[in-house]
C-alpha cells in the first residue's frame, strides 16, 4: 500500500519513471519490486552498508506525460 501511494503521488507530479536501489542478495524485495513491474537497469554499485556486495537500480515506468 506503502509504494501504490508512493507511485501515485509520483505519477500526479509528473514522473515518467521512478527508480530504487535493490540489494542483488535480497530475492524478497527482487520478486516484491517485479511484481509491482519494476524491471532491472544496466546500473550497479557496491551496497553502501556492505562493500562486498552490490545492488541494483530498478526503475517503474509511469503513465505520466
């Protein structure tokens, strides 16, 4: 409910994509973010918290525009 809200107000204020970081070890929030349609980006950096791992940007295109 938390991200419909978040995605809404966002689209309301014109956003045409909304993106996020994913840690790539966190399989829960990878299926959670694909099922509301966020798709993987070519981006990645080392986890801010833990170096020795990376992440992701993930990114929701919107209706907006």
């Amino acid at each position: 409910m938390l991200l419909d809200t978040a995605v809404q107000w966002l689209t309301s204020q014109g956003a045409r994509s909304i993106f996020a970081w994913v840690a790539d070890s966190n399989s829960r929030a990878w299926a959670f973010y694909r099922q509301q349609g966020f798709v993987a980006t070519d981006e990645t950096q080392a986890l801010p918290s833990n170096p020795a791992e990376s992440e992701t940007l993930i990114r929701l295109d919107t209706d907006a525009g």
